[in-house]
C-alpha cells in the first residue's frame, strides 16, 4: 500500500475510534444515561430545550420516534473535564495527522533520492567497466602498433648490411681521393715530379668507378612508398602530368593533360615553380584525342593511347608531328579492359630504367595483364609476358627495375598488392600500403630519374616517394 493510502486508513481508523467513543461514552458525561422514556400509545415528544442539541435517536416500523437523545451543545459543556479530554484527543488527532503527512512527504523526497542515487550509481558502474574495456583495448592498439612497426623494420635489417659493405666501399674512394689530394699539394710544391697523363687517367677511371657504383643503385626491389607531397590542385577529376625521365638535370619541363577522353590539348610548362605559379611555356594541339589518362613522355616524345583504338602514338614535342603509330596487337580498348575506375584506361604506357612499356589485357589471356616491351622508336613489341592478374581487378600499375607493381584499388585503403617480375617471370603478392589522401587515383606512374610516383589523386596532382632495396654487385660476384 501506497503511503497516501496509509495515511488515509490511519485517519479513517481514528475517526471510527472516536465515533465509537462518543456514542458509549457522551450519555455518560452529560448525565443522560439514567433517562428513563416512557411508552404509550400515544407518543410522548421530548422537545430540546434551548441550547441543546439532539445526538439520537429511533424510530418504531410504523416510523414513530420512540427514543431521542439530547445533550447541552458544545459550548456549554467547554468546562467540563471529559469534553477538554475529548478536545485534548481531538487537537492530538490532528497532530498526529500532520505529523503522518510531515513524514509522508519527507519518505517521498528520501525515496526520489534513493533512486537518484541508485541512477548514479549504475552510471558510475557503468563508466567503470567502460575504462577498464578501454584500457585492456588501449594497450591491445598499443602492442598491435609495435608489432606493426617491428614488422616494417625488419627486411631493413638486410639493407642496412648491405650499406655496411657500401660503406666500406666509399671509405676506400674516399682515401683515395685523399691520396689524389695529396699528390696534387705535392705538383704544386714540386712542378715537374709527377707525371700529369698518369695522375689524370688516375681521376678519370675513379670517376669511372663512381659512376659505375651510382648506375648500379638506380634499381632494386619496391620496400616502401611515402608521402604524398601535394604540387597542385587543378583540372578535373581525372588527367595526367609527367616529366621526361631521360631529360638532362638542368631540363625539368612539366606537361599537363587534363581529362581522359575528348581532349587534345597538352600544356607545357618549364619548371615545377612554373606550374605551380601556372606559367605556360607551350601549348601543343595533338592530332589526335587521346584515350584514359596512362600517357608517358619518354626522350622527348609523347607516347599516348588513341581514342577508340588500340593504336599507340608517338608525338614529338620539338617537331609537332606524329613520329609513329602501331596497333597493339589484341589489347582490348574504350573500357573493354580498363582499371576498376574506368575513364578508357585500357592501354597504360610507362617507362622505367630499362625503358618503354605497356600494360594491357586481351582475350587470349582472359583479361588478364599483359606485359609487353617496346622499341621506342618504331613501337614494335620486343618481348611480352602473360600475367594471371585480372586487369578489371586492378586500381592502377607501373614499373620499376622490370617489375610490374599493381595496386588493388583506386580508392581509399589502396595498396600495391601484385608485382611481376620481367627478369624472373615469377610473380609475388605484396602489402605495401600507401596513402590515398584524395580518395581517388586515376593515374600513377614511376619516373626514374626523380625516384618518385607521379599520381593524380581527384584533381590533386601529387608526389610519392619509393625506397628501393638495392642489391650491389661487386667483381667478387662474378
């Protein structure tokens, strides 16, 4: 029972009480207990006197008062010791029952209290085992991220081997240029002592052998690609932008083409600082629209994918002419094989350190990659490799050293996930993760000479650095 409803029982129970009370024990007090009422026929009427008031009385079945009860109001009996009792009862009555009411509201508030603090307390619980989830998570993200990074030191432990013995290597050339040094103090004190054809051809074949060390660094095997390092935001979604990787050092001319299809105009531009800024050089109106966004500028020439074809032409920036042109025997074209953004890119060209590709499928392989070499003057396929990777399946590719590296998406979480190797003809599956920061490639490409990956990420045009682990031979190795 609710406390209203025990409060309410209490006071009904005490008026009963008292009722009771008063009706067995008011005749007696006021002296009407001995009255004596007489019965007849003829009904005596007992009129109240004034100042007094009727308490009872009964009826016969044919509705005739037989018995009235009367007793002085209230106010005359005020003086008398058992009416200040009924008063005291009456007053302590009350009492009680403002007291019930008190305690009644009092044991609400405490109860609505009670709950509040039982609330807070399975919110504290609960916050509890939330901190103890998020510790024993923490330090699960904690120990997965070591061991990550464990795992990405260790094929570094082999190339910083190798560097110890390259080391050495400079070491040597070091004293030795030392010892150039010395003898060369020593002409200018003694002019005439040595013999300079002999110190000369000395320099020239260290030289030589320095050249040589650098030339055999220019290849190994893809470990890690990082950045991306944004140059620009501009054009489209999709386009393309190179350099030639055979320029000399002094010559960094940039080109720009914008979209993958219905377009012909290349832009020129002299420097990196120059596009940035967007100082054209040059604008060359090619022949022909090209197809996808897979175009490569290899010894000053323009090696693209013709529109609705699987034509490859060859365009010369210093004459403005088409140097050559050849159909790539089988290659599917215009989105019958192309990487799983689309946009034509069935046909990608590309150039590495050994030098022209291109990157295509055909039904004869099922639709999977096809590797061909090509002689860069006549277009002529040198030599072909059949990969099983589907090239639909593919987010883009490109060469390093005569390996193929294929990515396994061209959105967000892309990595390079398959290399096949031309030298070996053996293939890998590879994870080496890189960040997608734009969400969208629709071109990557490896140029040699600057060792980067020249991408374009949802109208970004972007840098990636490679780190290559290189293997030196040395004459011992033969």
């Amino acid at each position: 029972m609710s406390p209203p409803l025990l409060k309410l029982g209490a006071v009904l129970s005490t008026m009963a009480m008292i009722s009771n009370w008063m009706s067995q024990t008011l005749p007696s007090l006021v002296g009407l207990n001995t009255t004596r009422i007489t019965t007849s026929d003829t009904l005596t009427q007992i009129s109240p006197k004034e100042g007094w008031q009727v308490y009872s009385s009964a009826q016969d079945p044919d509705g005739r008062c037989i018995c009235t009860v009367v007793a002085p109001e209230q106010n005359l009996c005020s003086r008398d010791a058992k009416s200040r009792q009924l008063r005291q009862l009456l007053e302590k009555v009350q009492n009680m029952s403002q007291s019930i009411e008190v305690l009644n509201l009092r044991t609400q508030r405490d109860f609505q209290y009670v709950l509040k603090m039982e609330t807070q307390m399975k919110g504290l619980k609960a916050k509890f085992r939330q901190i103890e989830d998020d510790r024993k998570t923490l330090m699960t993200k904690h120990f997965q991220e070591l061991k990550e990074k464990m795992d990405e030191l260790l094929p570094l432990i082999p190339v910083l081997e190798q560097y110890k013995t390259d080391a050495k290597l400079i070491t040597q050339f070091k004293e030795e240029i030392k010892n150039l040094s010395t003898v060369l103090t020593g002409i200018q004190e003694e002019i005439g002592a040595y013999d300079y054809e002999e110190l000369h051809q000395r320099v020239i074949n260290l030289e030589t052998r320095l050249r040589d060390c650098m030339k055999k660094l220019t290849c190994g095997k893809l470990m890690k690609i990082t950045g991306p390092i944004t140059v620009k935001i501009s054009g489209t979604r999709f386009g393309a932008w190179m350099t030639d990787p055979l320029a000399s050092e002094k010559n960094n001319r940039v080109w720009y083409m914008d979209s993958y299809t219905n377009n012909k105009i290349v832009r020129e531009y002299k420097s990196i600082a120059d596009f940035v800024s967007g100082a054209e050089s040059r604008t060359y109106n090619l022949p022909f629209k090209w197809a996808g966004t897979n175009h490569v500028v290899y010894n000053g020439s323009l090696y693209f994918n013709k529109y609705q074809s699987n034509i490859i032409i060859k365009y010369s920036f210093d004459t403005g002419r088409v140097l050559a042109q050849r159909s790539l025997e089988y290659a599917g074209f215009h989105n019958v094989y192309p990487y799983t953004w689309g946009g034509f890119s069935d046909i990608d060209l590309m150039a590495d350190e050994i030098g022209l590709w291109a990157v295509y499928a055909t039904n004869q392989n099922a639709g999977n990659i096809v590797i061909s070499q090509l002689n860069q003057d006549t277009l002529e396929v040198l030599k072909s490799w059949n990969t099983g990777y589907p090239k639909r399946s593919a987010g883009e590719s490109f060469m390093i050293c005569g390996t193929l590296y294929v990515t396994n998406s061209h959105l967000t979480g892309a990595k390079v996930y398959y290399s096949y190797s031309t030298k070996t003809s053996t293939y890998e599956y590879t994870d080496i993760p890189f960040h997608n920061q734009y969400f969208h490639i629709s071109m990557l490409d490896y140029n040699a000479r600057d060792r980067a990956l020249y991408a374009w990420n949802n109208g970004h045009q972007v840098l990636f650095n490679v780190t290559l682990f290189h293997v030196i031979k040395t004459e011992d190795d033969t």
